[in-house]
C-alpha cells in the first residue's frame, strides 16, 4: 500500500510540474518527493506505534529539504509540493488526494485549540505560494487558493480564495457577489478603508477643480 502511495507521488510529479524529465532527475534532485518519501515511511511507523523515530526521520527530512511534515499528519494519494522550501504540515492536518502545495505553504494551527487543531484539504486542492491556512478549518474539493493569502474559515468545493484574510472570490466558477462574500468571510476593513479614501480624494479633486461649482 504504501509503495502504491508512492509511484503515485512519483506520477503526480511528472504530471503537474513540466520541468520533470525523468525518473531518476525526480528521485535524486526534488526536495518535495524526499520530504515526502520520508513522511510516508515516518507515517507508516507512527502507525505501527514505533516510538521517537518517527520524529527523528521526520526532522531529519526538514534540515535537509526545509519542508517538516509530521509524521502523524495524514495525507491522501497524488500529492505534490512544488520547490517546497518551507512548507509546514502540522500534526493534525488531513490532505486529500491529488492537492498541489507550493513553496511556504503553512497548514497549521493558531495555537489556541486542542486535538484537532490543523486544516482539513479535500481532493484536488491547489494552495499557491506563501498562503496561510490556519486551525481546524475545511477546505472544499476543488478550491485554489491564492498566493500569500490567509485562510481562517471553512471554503466551499470549487471555490477560488484570495486575500488577507481570504474571502471566496469564485465559486463554482462564478463570481460571487460581494454581499455572499461578506456572509461567507471575514470582512477587509483595510481594503474597505482604502476604497473610502479613494472617493473622498475623488470628490475633493472635483471641488478643487470646479471652486465655483460649490
């Protein structure tokens, strides 16, 4: 089982990175596949109540690919960490099949919970570089997740986040208006403060520009 998990892995790095040439370029030169091997057999002696070297492999494979993966994190078939300098999986964190993750990419917690305290990612999730996302969230099949966002509430299948903190932009592939995003997110006051500010420099540029207007 485990050694089907990983020609799949192996697959996923031919499949969606175009830079791949060949199978021995993969197994010897990408970080992202090593971290990953070392999880799978971390994982599978975790499983097996192995204690200590689990996490012993599991740092080991972070000093020398920058990407820490605990063992006990649980990780579907297909997965595929693109570069991967940086990348964090944390203990509780569930990831389906089939999910892209690039380099920086935390799935962690915001310290404050017990037990399940990292995300859930289901099936076919792409998480784009630098992105946050945080607690014991769920994270519909489909969805893509922008560059350097922050995520800290449930998103829907097929759905598109962007954003500090995020908000749905998309949803099976609409966009969604702003009013549901504002239901289904956290609100950007920063964003909304700068759009105010806009305005008010629009109007008082009319009145400087028509003094007699007023």
């Amino acid at each position: 089982m485990m050694l089907e998990k990983i020609r799949q892995d192996l697959q996923a790095v031919f499949d969606r990175d175009p830079a791949a040439v060949s199978t021995l370029e993969v197994i010897f030169t990408y970080a992202g596949f090593h971290a990953l091997l070392a999880y799978r057999i971390s994982h599978w002696l975790k499983a097996h109540n192995i204690p200590f070297v689990p996490r012993a492999l599991s740092q080991l494979a972070r000093w020398v690919t920058g990407i820490e993966i605990h063992p006990s994190a649980k990780i579907g078939v297909g997965f595929f960490i693109d570069h991967g300098m940086g990348v964090v999986i944390g203990e509780t964190a569930e990831v389906g099949d089939y999910v892209t993750l690039f380099q920086g990419v935390t799935l962690g917690g915001t310290g404050k919970e017990r037990g399940k305290r990292h995300p859930t990612l289901g099936n076919h999730v792409v998480v784009g570089a630098g992105a946050k996302i945080l607690g014991g969230i769920a994270i519909g099949d489909n969805v893509k997740i922008g560059a350097n966002s922050v995520v800290l509430k449930n998103v829907p299948p097929n759905s598109t986040v962007i954003g500090v903190p995020a908000r749905v932009i998309k949803t099976q592939g609409e966009r969604v208006p702003d009013d549901t995003m504002d239901q289904v997110n956290l609100p950007d006051p920063i964003s909304d403060r700068f759009l105010a500010l806009e305005q008010e420099l629009i109007e008082l540029r009319k009145r400087l520009e028509n003094p007699e207007g007023q």
